[in-house]
C-alpha cells in the first residue's frame, strides 16, 4: 500500500423502512478496512451540496448491497415479484452517483449497486429473474446456504479491468481465455440491458450478468455477488477491495 495517508471510501447504507432506522453491516467496511482505507458511512438524509461536498473530500464511493430499486427509475411499473424499495436510499444513492462520476472518483458497486449504477447511466434490470428469464439451468440466484460459501460460477471476458483486477495481474501476463471464478449469489434482480456507458465483463453459467465496467472512466467496477463475505478465504474477492482503495488512494 501506499505510504501516505489512507484512502477514505465512502459506503452508502442500509435503511430500515419500517422504523426508518439506518443499518450498516460490518463485512464492507471490514473489507476497506483490511485492503488498506477507511470507511466513511454516508447520511442517507444528506442533501445534494452535502453530496457534493462529500464527493471532493473522500476518494472512493463503494455503492453497497440492499432492497430492490423502484421500477419508476427504470421506466418500468411494478411487476409482480418486485420485492421491497427505500425511495430515501434510491435518491440519495443516484444523487451521489451522478456527483462521484462528475468529480472521476472511483467507484465500486456491490449487489444492489451494480443495479443502482447500470439504472443511473440509462440502463434497466429484471425487477424478478425467476419470473422474467427462461434457462435451460435456473442458477440459484438466491442461494440456498450461508453468504460465506460460494454457490455458482462466473465467467469474466479475458482483457477486461475486472479479469486484471480479479487476477491481480496485467492482461499481458494472464492466461488465454475468460477467467473462471466462484462465487456467492443472494439477488433476485439483476442487470438486463446494459447501459450504454457500461460493458457487461462477466457471466453467470445461464446467462445472468454479474460484472459490469464503464470505458473512459477512471475506474468503476460492479460486480453482483458479495466479496465481502468472501475476501478473507478469497483472493480475488480480496483483490476487487484492493484495487478499488488503490485506485482510490491514486485520485
Ligand atoms: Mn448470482
């Protein structure tokens, strides 16, 4: 890691919508922790200069895990299946998007994140894919056991950030073809059209996005598992929250 001060990385939070309360699990945090930055929780009640001026103090914004997001913001009503939204998180969360993005911080999205940042840039997202996907082989999307314990495989695109990252090499020293990893899987959502900015880089076995990149872009990756439940037995889990800081400490 770097010698100088530590990159600070902004994590958005989780609210309870029945009492209002916000909640932060400890497992992102720990992870910035462990790869080398601190995390800073942000206000869900914060107002857009607020945003703003987070956005120039801190150096990384990891959007992380939660509800659904509001079909409203992808064009789309409700479908059946569509489970739970926080318009509170929705707004503040797309607010801060389009703020990080102004100032070229780097950004990570994490579950519900890579949905939040592929709806922000004009993409859209299956509200249920149990419902809204035919496959030869339903991959169990919401897994059956403990986050801990991978549950399916995805493939990422060789030549992509998310292999270089995911590999802790560069292209050059990476073997030929898509790099293959385990991972956990607890979401029902998932990116469906990808917004023009974003590549798709990575696969689950039935089809279902699970990475995405943005060209031109200092660095965002978002991936749809959950590597902070992974990154203590995982290296490439490990490597996504070291990259990311490293990047971060780099603005
Ligand atoms: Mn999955």
């Amino acid at each position: 890691m770097t010698s100088g001060p530590k990159p600070l990385i902004g994590l958005t939070t989780s609210h309870d919508i029945k009492t209002d309360e916000t909640i932060q699990a400890p497992y992102c945090p720990r992870a910035i922790l462990a790869a080398g930055g601190i995390p800073v929780i942000l206000p869900l009640e914060a107002t857009e200069d607020d945003l703003r001026q987070l956005v120039s103090s801190l150096d990384g914004f990891l959007f992380t895990g939660g509800p659904d997001v509001h079909p409203f913001l992808f064009g789309e009503d409700t479908r059946m299946g569509c489970g739970s939204v926080s318009v509170k998180r929705d707004r503040m969360e797309l607010m801060l998007l389009k703020l990080a993005m102004e100032q070229k911080k780097p950004i990570m999205g994490i579950c519900r994140g890579i949905q939040l940042i592929n709806i922000g840039l004009g993409g859209t997202i299956y509200q249920d894919i149990p419902s809204q996907t035919e496959r030869v082989f339903p991959i169990a999307h919401q897994q059956p056991f403990p986050h801990r314990v991978p549950s399916h495989t995805v493939k990422i695109a060789a030549g992509s950030l998310l292999a270089e990252v995911i590999s802790g090499k560069p292209p050059a020293d990476q073997p030929p073809g898509p790099t293959v990893i385990r991972v956990n899987s607890t979401h029902h959502q998932a990116v469906r059209d990808v917004a023009p900015q974003l590549t798709a880089c990575a696969f689950a076995p039935d089809g279902i996005i699970e990475g995405v990149t943005m060209k031109d872009y200092p660095y965002l990756i978002g991936v749809q598992w959950h590597p902070e439940y992974l990154w203590e037995e995982d290296p490439a889990a490990m490597n996504l929250f070291r990259a990311f800081v490293k990047a971060a400490a780099a603005v």
